[in-house]
C-alpha cells in the first residue's frame, strides 16, 4: 500500500482511531446541561407563578363592586373568572402585574375608586378580547 503520509504519523492516527472506537460511549457523551430534578423544580416553579397570577387577577376581579362595575359594562364576572384559566403565560403575567399595580395605587391612595373600577372594567375587557381572538 502506498502513503503519502510519514510512517510515525501513521501509527498516531492509528492509534488514535483505535483508542476512539474502543472507548466507552458514557466517556464520549455529553453530560445533560440540566438533571431531571432541576427540571422538574423549575416545572413546578413555572405553575406555581402561574397559579400565583390567576389567583391575583381573580382576586382582582372579585370584590362586590368589581362585579357591579363589570356587570355595569354588560359582561358577565364568571365568565371573565373563567376566561382568565385560558390566557397564555404571557398575557396572565401582563394582565397580573397590571392587576398588582391597580390594588398597589389604590391602596397608596394614588387613585380613586372610580379610577380602580374603570382599570378593572378595562382588564376584564382586555382578557374577553383575548380570548375571543382564539
């Protein structure tokens, strides 16, 4: 057999060769980036922010005059309630931190009820349009 590559050379990628082919497949594996456990903790994280968040903008949504006031607007309180399960993780985390900030400025005294009754006749709004889009 002719090679045009100096002999040393060859018995190195020979050797080479070999070694890789008789290794273990574990030594050659990448390890995972993140364990299962890891996973299944930032899992269980991710739902319990979500069910902190629908839990915020259904508390929101609850008070007696919010009902009134949603009532007033020609829409349905349970329904709205209901709607707020079928928002994606995106819209809830927008529609709960404004939800936050409402109860934070009224109870700071920032704004009035009729102010908080109109942000809360908006989000209810905001989540029927949401869910009528899909």
């Amino acid at each position: 057999m002719v090679s045009f590559l100096p002999r040393p050379i060859e018995m190195l990628v020979s050797t080479l060769l070999i070694a890789l082919y008789a290794a273990p497949s574990p030594l050659l594996a990448q390890s995972h980036v993140a364990s299962p456990a890891e996973i299944q903790k930032q899992v269980m994280a991710a739902g319990q922010t979500r069910q902190h968040q629908e839990d915020t903008v259904k508390q929101f949504m609850s008070s007696p005059e919010a009902a009134k006031a949603i009532k007033a607007a020609g829409m349905d309180p349970e329904r709205i309630k209901a709607a707020v399960s079928s928002l994606n993780d995106q819209e809830l985390t927008q529609i709960a931190s404004r939800a936050e900030k409402a109860q934070a400025d009224f109870a700071a005294g920032t704004i009035g009820e009729h102010d908080l009754l109109l942000i809360l006749v908006a989000i209810a709004v905001l989540i029927l349009i949401i869910v009528a889009v899909r």
